[in-house]
C-alpha cells in the first residue's frame, strides 16, 4: 500500500510503446505487488494527468482519477469531477471521463456532476449526455439530446458547409444520435434531426452532412425551409438531396 499528501507527483518515463506520463495531485492511495510496481492507483483533489509522446502532447484535469496499472503503464484512468482533457486543436469537458491509452479513446459521461458533455475541435462543438471519442482521426459517437455546433473551414479540403448554407456563419444541428467521421468530415444525425442557420431549417429523421463534398441528404418525413437571395422556398418531401457540385436540391417521395 502506499499513501501520499500534500502534493504528490509520479511521473513515468516514456518507453518505445508508452508516452511519458506525470500525473499531480493533493492525495495519493495506491496498491501493488512485488516487483510489479504500481497496479492501482487513487489521486484525489487537484488532480493533473499529463502525457507526452513526441511532439504531441494531452493535459486532463479532474477532481480524482482512478487508474488501472500494469508495470508502471497505465491501462485505464478514470476521470471524475469536472473534468477537462486539452490538446493541440480537442477540447473535451464532462462530469467523468474513462482513457483507454491504448485504444486512445475517450468516453464522457455525467457521472455523478450530472453535466452535460462537451467535445470540441476547429470544425465541430457537440453537445450531449455521453460522447465516446477516438482521439486519433477525431471521430465521434454522441447520444442523448444531442446539439452541436458547424463552422466552416474554407481553408481546408473537408471543411465545407453545405453549399446551399451561408459559410460565414455556424450552423446548428440536433438529433437524438450523432455518428461523426472527423477526419472524413463526414456527420450523421439520426432521430429527430434538426439544421438551423437563420431563417434556413431542415428537420427529418435523419440528416447526413458531408463537410468535404458540401452535400447534404435529409430522409424520412424530411421538411424543408430555404433562404436564397430570390425568396424563400418551403418543401417537403421523403427525401431531400443537396449535391454542391451539380448546385441541385432534390425532392424525392412523399413525406409522411
């Protein structure tokens, strides 16, 4: 057993496999064995996990963390307290976050702070009860009253909003899940799904958004309200298909 207070520090060096990692807090509860090192550990109040690989690095913040050690590598560390996970271009805050090092995936939840979960990059703010993310490629699963926020990006190649949207303005967009393909830019939002920017709106059962195209398809009871410099044009249909190359949108099927 091993017990720390009043600021404690572990820090691991980095090996071929695993980053450096240093993790800071008020109080220290760990357990182990004999020549195994460090298999459980407990950091509490002011708690900061930093870890570096080359020249990427990740900062958590949290009230406590919870980790499962194998000789002096982590396994898992589990996050609770207002959390806040920082690198270069994701943001991520929640009541409790579980890291999978190995994997490099992170799940938010509300824990016990009840919170609503936060992720965010330079393209994408999401917004819902549980957000499950893979760090590497910044792709992203989300449920629960999901909300997010689209920017536009024009300097880069997936980018794009829809092309029928202003790009110089944020789109929001709800449903009940979201699947995102950070690195594809590639955005699905099923169970009452719903695109605001102004007086434009799009709502369906699901509306699928392809940043690098600037497509856009809304299906199943898909209703249509569009600003262009000529009026507004109010549709309704099945199906409804944006396709930016061609500048159609078209109305497929009969709704409801």
């Amino acid at each position: 057993t091993i017990q720390g207070r009043d600021g404690v520090e572990l820090a691991i060096a980095a090996t071929a496999q695993e980053a450096a990692r240093t993790v800071k807090a008020r109080r220290l509860e760990g357990t182990g064995a004999e020549g195994q090192g460090l298999q459980s550990a407990r950091f509490r109040d002011d708690v900061e996990f930093r870890e570096v690989k080359g020249s990427d690095s990740r900062t958590v913040r949290a009230r406590t963390l919870d980790a499962k050690m194998a000789q002096d590598a982590f396994e898992s560390a589990l996050f609770s307290g207002n959390v806040r996970f920082d690198e270069r271009g994701l943001q991520a805050t929640g009541g409790e976050a579980l890291y999978d090092p190995a994997k490099g995936t992170l799940r938010l939840t509300a824990g016990q702070d009840r919170s609503v979960q936060r992720v965010a990059d330079e393209r994408v703010t999401v917004d819902a009860a549980i957000i499950d993310v893979t760090i590497q490629g910044r792709a992203m699963t989300a449920t629960g009253q999901v909300k997010s926020t689209l920017r536009s990006r024009p300097q880069s190649a997936d980018g794009k909003l829809p092309g029928l949207l202003k790009q110089d303005q944020p789109v929001n967009v709800s449903g009940d899940r979201l699947t995102y393909a950070g690195a594809a830019g590639k955005a699905v939002y099923d169970g009452n799904a719903a695109l605001l920017q102004g007086d434009t709106a799009i709502r369906a059962q699901q509306i699928a958004i392809d940043q690098a195209a600037g497509d856009l398809t809304a299906t199943g009871d898909a209703r249509s309200t569009l600003v262009f410099e000529s009026g507004r044009s109010i549709g309704r249909a099945a199906r409804i298909t944006y396709t930016d190359a061609k500048r159609v949108i078209s109305y497929d099927g009969v709704a409801g």
